[in-house]
C-alpha cells in the first residue's frame, strides 16, 4: 500500500464521516437556535426545553435519513472490499 492510497482512503473516509453527520447535526444545530430565539423572546430560562426537541428532530431525522446513511456505508464497504486486495500488496 503506497502513502497516496493510503491518503486517499482516509480522504474518502473523511468525507462520507462529514456526508453521514452533517444533515443530522445541522438540523439539530438549527433547532437550538430556533429554540434559543423562542427562549430569548418569551424570557423562558427552561433547560429542558431545548434538549427535548433538540432530541426529537435529531431522532427523526435520523430516522428518515437511516435509508439514505446505509446506502452511502454499503457502497463505500464494497468499494473498500473490492480493493481489499491492492491494500494487501
């Protein structure tokens, strides 16, 4: 295995991790600001008012994005198994 092989499975590797994630932190990320701001106008100071939708979209949205997530893995694992033989060399 080269350095430049090797440097271009972690590139891939760091990109799907970012693909994965992003949506999903994104979206919760938006969420607490949303609440945050709902918090701020209506002077409410409840701390768990902004963990439980935080938990609620993330949930979801991992939920509906569970389809998608495990088609993007599948392709990268047989990408990763089809050129198991050239990390061997």
């Amino acid at each position: 295995m080269t350095e430049y092989t090797l440097y271009e499975l972690f590139k891939e590797t760091f990109f799907l991790s970012l693909l994965l994630t992003s949506p999903v932190l994104i979206l919760g990320m938006v969420i607490g600001v949303i609440v945050s701001i709902f918090q701020t106008a209506t002077s409410i100071q409840e701390q768990s008012l902004t963990f439980i939708p935080k938990l609620l979209i993330t949930g979801l949205a991992m939920i509906w994005l569970a389809p998608w997530m495990l088609t993007q893995l599948m392709q990268f694992a047989i990408k990763l198994l089809g050129q198991l033989q050239t990390f061997a060399r």
